[in-house]
C-alpha cells in the first residue's frame, strides 16, 4: 500500500506539472483527472501484459471510466481483449451476448474517438466476421463501410470476403444478380488497377474472384458480355484480361459470341504462337467456317516445332474437309500428317475411312478395290497405334465381308494376291482380297 501510495504522489506531480506547463488535457480536464487516469493506466497495464486478465480489469474498468475517451487507443484494444477472454470463458449465452455488445461497443468508441485509426474499422469487421457469422446482411454492410474507407488500398481479402457474403445472400434472395455483377466488374478493375505492383496475394485473390464468381450461378454469356465488353475496348493490349475473357466464354460455352472471337483475334496479335492460332482455327472449324479455319491451322503447323503436334493439326484438317465433302482435300492432309510423322497410325485409319466408300472400275472386283486398300491403311493403323486396335479391326471386318467373292474372281479373270491400282482420284495401288 505504501508502493502504491508513492505511485500516486508521483502521478500526481507528473499530472500537475504537465498540465501547468502545457495545458494538455489527453488525460483529464484537471490534475487530479490526470492522476486518477494515469494511476489506473500504469497500474492495469501491468497484470494486462502478463495475461493476468482478471486482475487487469478492475484498473482497466476505473481508467475507462475516469480518463478521457480520446486518451489512449490502446485501452479499447486491451478491451476487447479482456472482454474477449471473459467471453471465451462464459457459461451462459446471456453472458457471452452481454460480453459480445461490450466488445462491439468498444470498437465503436475506438471508431469514434480515434477516427484517424488505420485499423479501426477492420479490426471491429474481422471480429463481427468472427462472432456473428450468421448476419450477413450486417456483415456486409460493414465491410462496405470498410470499402468506402480504405478505397483501392483495401486489402484483396476483403473482396473475397464480399463476394461471398453477396454470394450467400443472393442465394437467399437478399441481393439482386446486379449487385453481384457491378461488385464482379469493379473488384476486377480494382486488381487491374494494382497489377503494376504484383502482389501475389491479389494474383490470389483475382483467381478466388473468378472461381467465386463462376460458382454464383449468374455468370451467363450475356452477363458475361456486358461485364467484359467495354472493358476489353479500353485494353486491347491487357494479355492478362484477354486471357481471362478467353477462358470465362470457354468454360461458360459461350464459344459463339462475337466478343469472344475478337478476344481471340486479339490475342493472336499480342501472341502469334501455334497453340493460339490453333486455338482460333478450332473456333472457326467448330462454328462452321472452315474456308476461315483451315488457313489457320496452317499457319499452326507452320509455327509448331513438335512433328508429333504438326501432324495432329495435319489430320484435323484432314478431318474437317472429309465431313465438308472434300475429299480429295482430305486426303491430301491425311498424307501429309503421316509425312511428318510416320506415327500417326490415326491419319492411316482416316485414309481408310477416306476410300471404303469410294466405287470405280467397269467389274465387281474393281469396284471393291477402294476397300482392299482401306484394309491394307488399317493394318498400318494398328500397327502405328495399337491404342486404336479394337476400331479398326471392328472396320476391318465390315470391309472384308464386303470384298468380291472367289466366284468373282474366277468370273472376272483375276487372282488373289495380284497388284492393281484402285481408279479415279485415289490412284494407288492395292492387292487382291477375297471374301
């Protein structure tokens, strides 16, 4: 008691002497405010820093009430932790309730009186997040106070944050799809804004924005359009945006909008590489326009340095002309693709297909050559890809029991194993087959 009697003449001195010379009044009016205020402080702090809480809050709770409610920030803070630690050792649920206002309403006055905090608001958002996980409503329009405040310079956690809340009470029917996709366009712009920076928590946090929004289920072709559209036309050279476009069309099927064929367009500009000049050739074949897909397959194969890749663009070409009708053109690809890769045991398989349906010749024996020779390329095929084995020996099947009979041969003057040359535009020559 006498350690304690000294503390307060001292206090009383420091208090007297700074409020005479100086008139500052952050810890009361009077001296004996000041005393009383920094008594209790000096006194409280001590148990508080050794997690003493119980015995810190006597002191805590006389210097809250004594000292003025701009004198320290930091007894809010260390409020909120008292009464977090009551709260968290609480029996009842009228305890932990009368403990939970307390703790919001020091977060209040922390706002209030500290309105230059940094972290004020976010410190009382984190923890309404954390105690009140059901009111989403209020939770959001908490974190909207925190958006307001900290602008551009708001931590990317805070945007996943909203977005799920906006999520959720979408779900519910407490928010229009509106609000989800003018937050969507704005969050996106936010990041961009920051993109000079790169901060790999933001890159983060834009991929969670997208997944998040994928997952809202408003995210449509049309939304889509009207969110990307005037954002595309002031950054035609953004890669990274155009990219994104490309990937949200594809993964939403909107692979006929206008938007994402001039997203296309534009990153084969910024990006002439095989795999984009490929992808835009798909684009093409996949909507019908081959005269436009083809020149760009070829300028795939042109760019591509894997044989093994040059070939499979080679057959979709092949492929793509076939099912057009021109197949004296596909025939053509099919040949090439196995000229660079001699591997390609599927361009065999498509060459047979090719001829099985063809029919030239004035017998029965030469009109049936077109599917001795298919036989012969799906031979090849299986060797070449064994992984197509069971395909092509179900077509061998069907060609074979359609080949000319022995009858025919005789009839027809000719013998099994003999080399011709099927007619027409195929042009190639063959061994006779029997059934």
């Amino acid at each position: 008691m006498r350690n304690l009697a000294l503390v307060t003449v001292a206090f009383l001195f420091i208090a007297t002497s700074t409020y005479a010379q100086t008139g500052n009044t952050r810890y009361g009016t009077t001296p004996e405010q000041q005393n009383e205020c920094l008594r209790n402080l000096s006194i409280y702090i001590d148990s508080f820093k050794e997690g003493i809480y119980k015995e810190s809050y006597k002191f805590w709770k006389a210097a809250h009430k004594v000292c003025p409610l701009n004198a320290r920030e930091s007894l809010y803070q260390n409020g909120v932790k008292i009464y977090t630690y009551f709260y968290g050792n609480a029996t009842s649920e009228k305890d932990k309730r009368a403990y939970l206002d307390t703790i919001m309403n020091l977060y209040d006055l922390r706002i209030k009186h500290f309105p230059n905090s940094e972290n004020a608001l976010q410190d009382k958002v984190n923890a309404f997040l954390k105690f009140f996980p059901d009111e989403q409503e209020k939770s959001l329009a908490l974190v909207d106070s925190l958006f307001t405040k900290k602008g551009n310079s708001i931590d990317g956690a805070y945007v996943i944050i909203k977005m799920h809340l906006l999520n959720n009470l979408h779900k519910n029917g407490k928010v229009a799809e509106n609000l989800i996709l003018d937050f969507y366009a704005n969050a996106n712009q936010l990041f961009e804004q920051r993109a000079s920076s790169n901060n790999e928590s933001d890159k983060k946090h834009r991929e969670n924005l997208d997944a998040m929004f994928v997952q809202s289920g408003i995210a449509n072709c049309n939304n889509l359009t009207s969110i990307y559209e005037p954002r595309l036309g002031q950054n035609t050279n953004d890669i990274d945006l155009i990219k994104k476009v490309i990937s949200l069309f594809k993964a939403f099927s909107c692979n006929t909008s206008p938007l994402y064929e001039r997203a296309m367009k534009e990153l084969l500009i910024l990006e002439p590489t095989s795999s984009n000049m490929l992808a835009i050739a798909n684009f093409y074949s996949q909507n019908g326009r081959l005269n436009e897909a083809v020149p760009h397959f070829l300028k795939a194969v042109d760019a591509e340095k894997n044989d093994s890749t040059k070939s499979r663009i080679l057959l979709e070409i092949a492929s793509l002309s076939f099912k057009n009708g021109e197949k004296v053109q596909a025939r053509d690809y099919a040949k090439k693709a196995i000229t660079v890769d001699e591997s390609n045991g599927y361009a065999y398989q498509l060459l047979a297909i090719i001829y099985a349906n063809e029919r030239f010749g004035s017998d029965e024996v030469l009109k049936r050559a077109p599917l001795m020779l298919a036989v012969d390329y799906l031979k090849k095929a299986k060797a070449k890809s064994p992984e197509i084995s069971e395909t092509a020996d179900k077509l061998i099947e069907s060609y074979s029991a359609n080949f000319p009979t022995k009858q025919d041969l005789f009839t027809y003057a000719y013998e099994s194993g003999q080399v011709i040359t099927v007619g027409g535009w195929i042009n190639e020559k063959t061994s006779i087959k029997s059934r």
